[in-house]
C-alpha cells in the first residue's frame, strides 16, 4: 500500500528595491525599480502597498500584463495588483510610478514607504529629488543608513539624499 500526501507550494519573493522620491514644484512622484526574485513556486499576480494619496501613472515589466489600484484604503495605503502575462519565475523586473498634485512648501516631508506584504526579505535604496532651489535635509530616520549619493545605483539628477535599507520597516524624514 502507500499514501500521497501534497502540501501546497507557495512562492517565495525576495524584493530588490530602488525608489526615488521627487519634490517637484507642482506635485509629488515615486519611481520605483524592483527586482522581484521568485522562488520555490511560479507566480502569476502580485501585490505592493502603495500611499493611499498617490495615483498610478504606470506599471512596466517585461513579464506586466496589467495592473489594479484597490479602491479600500487601510493605514494610509492601498493595495497595487500586478498581473504578469503568465507564471513567473527568477528575476522579474517591475517599474512603478506614482504621483500626486500637491504644491511645494516649505517644512518637513515624511517618505511614504512602499510595502510589500508576504515578502521573505527586502533591500535596496531609497532617494529623494527636489526642484531646482530647494534642498534637502536629512531630519529624523530609521531603519535606514546614509549612503554618500555617489553610492546610490541608479544616476538620477538632482539627487540630494540617499539612504540603503537596513529594515522593512523604515523611516526617512526630510
């Protein structure tokens, strides 16, 4: 005799980030780069937190077949639905825009972290950009560790601030 016993295989998402957020004169913009590395199981869809306050001006990826904002907003953030053309596996490269209108001033600027839920691990590096005549000040931060600008991975101009990731759960006040 003999018995078959299967359990379900669920993947496994390393995430790779490099996200740039940009003080413009009239709104506010999020550029995020992420390597999704996928293991143990394929994966067909996938989904990031993302600031409630902020729209979606484009999700890409060689493998992206389309996309859905959640209108249900929890903390602060909703939820962005990748769809991939099929199952995915390896490395997935996925670029994402926000934005959001709302007018330079003067004073403190809290990031938004993006967030990826169910992910086994996360790095990577975060940037800020402002409009020419601003600058940018590192205030209070955690979870985070300055990094001289010239580190940062992606040639971005302008860029004042740049931070690598030492937790998920991070905090950058300019």
């Amino acid at each position: 005799s003999y018995a078959i016993q299967a359990d379900q295989v669920l993947p496994e998402i390393a995430v790779t980030e490099v996200t740039v957020y940009e003080l413009a004169e009239t709104d506010r913009r999020v550029f995020a780069d992420l390597e999704l590395d996928i293991r143990e199981a394929p994966l067909r869809e996938w989904e990031l937190e993302i600031p409630a306050d902020h729209a979606v001006a484009s999700v890409t990826g060689a493998a992206v077949a389309d996309y859905a904002v959640a209108s249900e907003v929890k903390d602060g953030k909703r939820r962005l639905k990748i769809i991939f053309k099929q199952a995915v596996t390896d490395r997935q490269l996925v670029s994402v825009r926000l934005e959001k209108n709302e007018a330079v001033k003067a004073g403190p600027w809290e990031l938004q972290p993006l967030g990826f839920p169910g992910a086994k691990s996360r790095r990577g590096y975060v940037g800020a950009v402002a409009a020419a005549g601003y600058r940018l000040v590192a205030g209070k931060t955690t979870g985070v560790a300055e990094v001289p600008i010239t580190f940062f991975p992606k040639k971005t101009l302008g860029l004042q601030q740049a931070f690598r990731l030492r937790e998920g759960a991070w905090q950058v006040g300019l």
